[in-house]
C-alpha cells in the first residue's frame, strides 16, 4: 500500500497472511475460476431503442433510479391486460 492509501481491516495482521509465493499457490491461481460481475440471467434483457413523450420519461424518471425497469413493469402489466396476439 502506499502512503496514501489505509487498510479497511484494522485487525489484519499481515504476517499471518499466507505466502502466496510459495509451492502450490501458482497452480491454485491457475486452476481457479474467475467470476465478475452479475451472474447471467436465465432471461437476459434486450438492448433497444425506443422513442417515448418526454413527459411519460419524466414521469418514470422522478421516481429515481430503476425507472427503465419500472417502464419494463408498465409494458408487462399492460400486455397482461391486452393479450393481443
């Protein structure tokens, strides 16, 4: 860490930190799955481009964040009532 920086853990004592220089480590390291991010969705959503009334935007935009996925509700509940296919 450099001088700037301040260890979240106050407690941790450094010295009983494995050393991960030694046999075996590398192997582990190697072997070791690496998982970023959320996890995939059995449904992933569609990236798309949709031209809406600024007011209805304003609308679901002042209720904060989560307002596209609030829009996403609107459209299914409408569906629901318009089974139109």
């Amino acid at each position: 860490m450099s001088g700037n920086e301040h260890s979240t853990n106050r407690d941790f004592d450094r010295d009983a930190a494995p050393d991960l220089t030694a046999d075996g480590w590398p192997e582990k390291f190697a072997r070791a799955t690496v998982r970023r991010g959320r996890p995939p969705s059995a449904n992933p959503k569609v990236s798309t481009t949709i031209r809406l009334s600024r007011d209805v935007i304003e609308h679901f935009k002042s209720g904060g964040r989560g307002w596209q996925t609030r829009i996403d509700a609107a459209l299914r509940e409408w569906i629901g009532k318009n089974d139109v296919a």
